[in-house]
C-alpha cells in the first residue's frame, strides 16, 4: 500500500512539473499569460471539464469508461432549466437536476452489472439514449433566460475569484474523500485492480459498480449547472464530445486505464494541463487546427510515459 | 526516476509548445505596434467559414492591421468558442469579430468584451434580441445575409419552377440551430401561398453528407412520390444526389441547397442539382474586419451591414464561380 502511494505520488510530481513547464514557458512567450485575471480566467474555463473529469476518475480507476457524460451534461442542464423556469426554487431545481443526472449514472451501472454488457458499449448507448432525451425534452430547442441569483452560480466572485473555481475546489474535496477515506473508495480501487478477487473477498461488487456509475452521472449534473449559469441557457446540443476531453485530463494526471490506479491529485492536474494549453494557444494566436495538433500529441505523450513506465517495471 | 522520465517527456511537449508559440508570437504581440483584431468562427470545418477567413485577411492587410483568426473544433460547442473569446479579451486585442455558434449562449461572452472595453462585430448569426437586451449587451454592428430571407428565395423559385405543384422533403440541419430553422421558414412561408407544393417530409440530417445522404434514402423508401429535396446545406443536398443516383432517379428530382458551396455549383452546372443560395462569406469576412477596425478607432459604424444573397441556377452558376 505505500509503495503504491509513493509510486503515485511521483508520477503526480511529474505531472505537476509538466503543469509547471508549460506555465514558465507561456509565461516566456506572452506578457499575457501571467496575469491574475487571466489565470482565474483558466480556472474558470477548467472547472466545467475539471468536474466532470473527477467523475470519470472513479470510472476509470475501476476499470470501466463512461461515454455517455456528455450526453447526461445535456439532460442535467435542460431538466435544470426547464425546472427553473416552471417556477420552482432554486434549489430543488438543483435537486432534481443532479438526482436526473445520478438516476441516469445508475442506469448506465445497472445495464454494465445486471446486463453485464461491457461498460464502453453501455455507456455508448446511453450517449445517444440520453442525448436523444434532451433534443425530445426540450423539441430541440435551447431554455435560457433564468435568474441574476441562480447565474451568480457562475458569475459571483468571492476576493475576486469566481464562484466556480471555489464549486470545483469542493467537488474535488469531497470526491477525494470518498476515493481515499471510504469503504467505497477502496472498493473503487480494488475492482479496478481485480474484480473477481474483490468479488470473493465478500464485497458486493455489483452495486459498488453501479454506484461508481452513479457518482460519474452526479459530477456530469454538477458540470451541468456550471454551464447552464455560464452560458445564461441550457442546449441539448450542449456536452458533444466532452467525454472525450474528461478521459484525457484523467489519463493525463495518470491514472491508468487498465484501471485500479490514479487519483483525483493527478485529474485535477490534468484538466488544468489542458485548460493551460488551450488558453496559452488562444493567447498565442496559434492556429486552430495547430492547436488540435498540440492538445493530441500531448495526450498521447503522456499515456505514453504511463506504458514506458509500466513496461520498466515488469 | 519515474518521476524525472515523466518530467524528461514533459520536456518534449513543452519544446513543441514553445516551437508553435514562438513561431506565432509576432501575431500574440502586435508587430511592430500594429493594432490587432480577431475573428472567432464558429468552426474551420466549413468552406463557407474558410471563405470568411480569406475575406477577413484580405481586409487586415489593406487596413494595416494584424488579424488573430480562431474557432472552436466543433460547430455546435459554444463554450468553448466562449473560452476562446475570453482569452482574446486577456490578450488585450483592439476589436472582435464573432461569429455566434448559438444566438442566447454568447451573449455573456460578449458582455465581459464590453466590460473590457473590446467592441464586437457580430457576424452571419445574429445575437438573440431579447437576451441581449435583458443582458444590456452592446454590439457595434452585425454584418451579415439573412438566413430566412434565403429560404424565402429558393421557396419562392420552387414555386415558379414547378407551375405550383411539388411534393416535398426537407433536411434539416441540427436541431436548435437558429440558422437552419431560420433557412426551413423562410422555405414555408414562401410555399404558404401555393396549396400544391407540399412538404411530405422533414427530418433533420445534421449539416452533413454521409447523414443527407442516408436520411433521404429512408425518406424515399418512406415517400416514392417525393420529386423536390431541400436540404439546409450544400453539403446535405450532395449526399442526397447520391442516394437519388443510388435510387435509379437521376434527373427526375429537384435539389435544392443552400450556401452555394464549389461542388454545388459544379453539381448544377452538370445537372445534377437544380439551385442554391448563395451567401458571400468572403464579403462578410471583409465587412467584419472593416467594421472591427472603425469600431476600434472610435469611427461610426452603422449597427446593421448588409451582405447580398442571391439564387444560383444553371443560368449563373458557372458566370459565379469564375468570379471567385
């Protein structure tokens, strides 16, 4: 167990370094980069992915993917804003936006536990299952419109620093609790690791399994609520393809899709990798389809510093 | 030791970083003092946005002014061309030309530009009237053709190209789109007035080929009867010519488009479609930068620039594209 923490640890500290970098190097290119504004700026921009990725996180660590959150960010936010707009407080609003995203996680569970299909395709049907819900819910069309005291969710500044960032810092918190203190989290890591052998020991692997699915769905209704007040509207067209950016801040801060590795430390480090990198090419004026470049190649160099690395050990 | 590999590899990216960076700083600081403005599309997968670009550069360069050009990967992703909005804010560029990738959602966007004191041109889509107000957003134009009044064109010429008898299918673009829902009711309002052209279907095919061309294959397994397609998209109504190729009926139905793309016109001057509509991005993308440049200065810039449209037949469709 401390080895395994220590080896952890390390591979955190070479993330961080590369965060580092990346930061001392933009800071070289552009005076404008290392500017307060612009740095709660990224933060800003990452805590949406950053959210998401801390769900994915769970996913990943027990040895499954969740394709679907893009699609669950859709439904959280047009069932969040149709909500408000029917009128009802702000806060069972909320409520019922992020138990629509926990219900439809455990769903995904469900069909990856009793139906014992392979998580890539569940979660594969539900991305289209769920965005289809949220083009019918809302005919397609965008809600906006809501409330400066529902907005203020994104738009509220405490000593200067965006509401979001603290939402994100607290997400990060908890989740890292549950990861690191609870029986679940442990769970969480040994399924990943070998679930027959979790299974033998006497947990009960089905419903920790359909939970993890729950938690991806609640942290995708918690992104959906930042971006709903960000974006002052709700789409059901919103979320395509941020699976795809939450997997990579995931493997980016190291943990290993084979599963039963990584941590919330390291996802934390990778969403802010990418918001960085995103930010600093935009800053640049760098060329969109370069950009596209860049942000490939860095997911790929650092999954592949997690092969090089575990092909030394064996 | 994992530790100092990982850093090692680190390393690797950062030097990329720094290559890329380094090659673009002149356009990150401004060469030699020029002013600098940016044009933020809603994607570079698009001719028609490509086209936009190339009028914009023209622009810049007759006007002396660097131009930051930037879009986010995907059409539909609008808060990411929100990011990318207010990283220009931070990079302090003189004025912003934007085209929205969705009428309401960019509208706080724009407010931080006011905030910082960045006139916006808003170009081809225009912002939500209401939400802007609500937000008391400012814009210092819209430069830009009008999507419904288009669909009124090519539903006006069906009309009259088919002595008022005509049965119907309709692709769609995304759902929620504003200029495709724009395009679909301009069409029916023109063919309120003829009880005999009638839309027998509707679906939407996602501005793409490969989905044009599937969507309509199921539509005239549906509707045998169908001898008019109006697709929201060039790009649709070409997957749709190869699915009436496929269907053995080449010629005996009419395509209509919209946007008035190369293959498109080539595909009318061959036969093979019957009209479009043709925008003039590069027009627009020259209009914005100009627009930009006097907002920047403090000049008068009118709020509504208009950018001509017109319908592209067999009869003008070559004479067209040699322009370009």
């Amino acid at each position: 167990m401390l080895r395994h923490r220590l080896s952890a640890s390390g591979r955190r500290l070479g993330t961080l370094a590369g965060l580092f970098g990346l930061c001392v190097l933009l800071w070289t290119l552009t005076p404008h980069f290392l500017t307060v504004s612009n740095l709660l700026n990224v933060l800003e921009q990452t805590a949406i992915n950053a959210v998401i990725a801390a769900g994915m996180t769970f996913v990943i660590i027990s040895a499954g993917i969740d394709l679907s959150v893009g699609s669950l960010v859709a439904v959280a936010g047009v069932v969040l804003a149709s909500t408000l707009h029917a009128g009802v407080p702000i806060p069972v609003a909320l409520a019922v936006s992020l138990a629509v995203g926990f219900g439809f996680g455990l769903l995904n569970g469900l069909a990856i536990t009793w139906g014992r299909l392979p998580p890539f395709i569940a979660t594969l049907g539900m991305m289209s299952i769920a965005r289809g819900c949220a083009l019918l819910f809302t005919e397609g069309r965008p809600v906006s419109g809501f409330d400066p005291a529902f907005r203020s969710i994104a738009t509220a500044k405490l000593l200067g620093i965006p509401a979001p960032v603290f939402m994100t810092i607290a997400v990060y918190l908890l989740a890292h609790f549950v990861l690191a203190e609870t029986r679940f989290g442990r769970y969480v890591y040994s399924m990943g690791g070998n679930e027959e052998a979790t299974r033998l020991s006497g947990v009960n692997v089905r419903l920790h399994k359909t939970l993890v699915y729950g938690v991806s769905g609640l942290a995708s209704a918690v992104a959906a609520v930042l971006l709903t007040a960000r974006l002052n509207s709700a789409q059901p067209i919103a979320g395509i393809m941020y699976e795809l950016d939450a997997i990579a801040a995931t493997v980016i801060g190291g943990t290993s899709l084979m599963g039963g590795e990584g941590g919330l430390g390291g996802t934390i480090i990778g969403a802010l990798i990418m918001g960085v990198l995103r930010n600093g090419l935009n800053l640049l004026g760098v060329s969109s389809f370069i950009q596209q470049i860049v942000i490939g190649l860095v997911i790929v160099v650092a999954v592949l510093i997690d092969t090089v690395l575990k092909a030394r050990k064996n | 030791m994992r530790a100092l590999y990982r850093s090692m590899l680190w390393l690797a990216v950062a030097i990329v970083v720094g290559l890329v960076g380094a090659c673009n700083r002149d356009t990150a600081t401004g060469t030699g003092g020029r002013p600098r403005v940016a044009l933020v599309m809603k994607t570079l997968n698009n001719p028609f946005f490509i086209d936009m670009q190339r009028g914009a550069e023209k622009a810049a360069k007759d006007l002396n002014v660097d131009l930051i050009v930037q879009a986010a990967d995907r059409e539909t992703d609008v808060e990411r061309q929100m990011q990318i909005v207010e990283n220009l804010i931070q990079a302090h560029v003189g004025a912003l030309a934007l085209t929205p990738s969705g009428s309401r959602e960019v509208v706080p966007v724009v407010g931080k530009a006011n905030a910082a004191n960045i006139p916006v041109v808003i170009v081809d889509t225009r912002l939500d009237q209401k939400a802007a107000t609500d937000a008391g957003v400012k814009t210092a134009s819209f430069v830009g053709s009008d999507n419904y009044r288009g669909g009124q064109i090519i539903g006006e010429y069906l009309v009259k190209a088919s002595n008022g008898r005509a049965k119907v299918a309709v692709l769609e673009g995304i759902p929620g789109h504003e200029t495709g829902d724009s395009r679909v009711r301009g069409f029916k309002d023109a063919i309120k007035g003829s009880p005999g052209v009638t839309i027998v279907a509707s679906q939407p095919a996602n501005w793409e080929r490969d989905q044009g061309f599937n969507v309509f294959q199921n539509i005239l397994q549906a509707h045998a009867d169908i001898d008019t397609v109006f697709a929201c998209n060039d790009i649709m109504a070409l997957g749709a010519i190869e699915a009436i190729a496929a269907a053995g009926k080449a010629g005996r139905i009419r395509v209509l488009g919209f946007d008035a793309i190369d293959d498109a016109r080539r595909a009318i001057t061959e036969g093979k479609m019957t009209a479009t509509v043709a925008q003039y991005p590069d027009e627009m993308g020259r209009a914005a930068i100009e627009a930009a440049v006097k907002a920047m200065k403090g000049e008068a810039v009118p709020p509504d620039i208009g950018v001509r449209i017109g319908l592209i037949t067999r009869d003008n469709a070559a004479r067209e594209s040699e322009k370009q």
